[in-house]
C-alpha cells in the first residue's frame, strides 16, 4: 500500500514509528465503532493492514484502545488498534508506562471542520482574550483529555494563573454558559457548538490525527 493516495487524506510513517506493519501477524484488530464520521478513515486503515479477518475484529470506545491493545500485547497477543492521536497521548501522559508506538498516521483533512481535523482547545469568552480575564479561573475540562489539559494548565500556571479544574464526560460549554465554569477545555470540530455559546478559541492545546498502533518490539 505504499505510495496509495485516498481521496480523504494522505497517509504517511511518522518518524518515530519505523515499524513496518508487515512485522504484524494481526490477531486483535480494535477499531471505533458506530461513529460515520471515521468510516473512511478506519477504511484507509484497514487497506494498509491488508486482508484481515473480520472475526478478529474487537469492538471498543476510541478512547479505551490503547489501553486495551497494550493489556492484550502484555498477554502475549499480538494487536493493534485504531485511535485518535490524541487520545493515544492521552493514555502516554497518565503514567501508565505504554509500551505502544504509533505504526502508522492517517492524516485528518475534512474541510467541515474549522482546522481541518479535531482540535483540542482552550475556550473563552467571546472578544475577550485571556489575558483580559482574572489570574483565578474555574475551567470545565472534557474528562477525556484531563492529562493533556494538566499539562497544559501547568505552563499557564507557571504564569500566575489559578485554575479550579472540573472534570465532566460531556456538556463542557453548557457549564460555561451557565456560570459554572469560566473557559472550557475540549475538542473543537465544526465550531458551531462553540458559536452558539459564545466561545471562541483562546489557544490550540493538540491537533488529532487518526492513528494505527501496536506493540514498540512488534
């Protein structure tokens, strides 16, 4: 498959993820399901993988796979999965020690989306900036990305700035629209949630891409 150029995105190795797949007997494959909006990317994956057996196929939240591919890989089963880039980092920063590495990236392009891929960012009033607001701030935070927005909040902090963090599984904007929460931190894709509550974006923490990984030693 190299040098296949799809419609959607270009595919490329990252420099650190000099890991032929090839190197792969794939006895777990993890991808995202019941999500359209990855279809084609999840289809680009599994046309650089090759034949693959659908009854190898395991089903999980985007957000669980390294995890579980890491889990599967320490029981001696080899895996990959499919994931956000992000949410792969996600994992790497909560200490957990991962053994995994990034096989292959599939470059997110969709012109729907304001950058052009999911991007996590910090979010603040409307015509206002960040540095027009008090150093103490409450800020609502998707919980998937707590350790991301850690290591983020932290270099802020180093500037004098206080942040009492609240960690919710959804609704983000909402506790900024009403009252809870000062900024918010979360993925921005389309920008019309964001519209609707008057945000708009202070600073970008993380651009995603959609990524295959595995086991480092494969």
């Amino acid at each position: 498959m190299e040098g296949v150029q799809f419609p959607f995105a270009a595919l490329y190795n990252k420099p650190e993820a000099k890991i032929k797949c090839s190197k792969y007997q794939v006895i777990v494959f993890i991808v995202v399901p019941n999500n359209r909006s990855l279809a084609s990317y999840k289809d680009a994956a599994l046309k650089y993988l090759g034949n693959i057996n659908k009854d190898k196929i395991v089903v999980s939240r985007g957000e669980d796979i390294p995890f579980i591919v890491e889990e599967l890989a320490g029981n001696g089963k080899t895996a990959v999965g499919l994931t956000g880039r992000d949410l792969f980092r996600e994992f790497e920063l909560s200490g957990c020690g991962t053994k995994l590495a990034v096989i292959r990236t599939i470059n997110w392009s969709d012109k729907n989306a304001i950058f052009g891929k999911p991007v996590l960012c910090l979010l603040g009033p409307k015509d206002k900036k960040l540095e027009d607001l008090p150093k103490n701030l409450r800020v609502s935070i998707n919980s998937k990305y707590k350790n991301l927005a850690k290591k983020y909040l932290n270099l802020l902090e180093d500037k004098g700035y206080n942040f009492a963090k609240i960690y919710l599984s959804g609704s983000t904007e909402s506790a900024y629209c009403n009252g809870i929460s000062d900024l918010v931190i979360d993925i921005v894709y389309t920008g019309a949630s964001i519209k609707n509550s008057n945000l708009e974006v202070y600073d970008k923490i993380f651009e995603s891409d959609f990524v295959i990984i595995g086991g480092k030693n494969g």
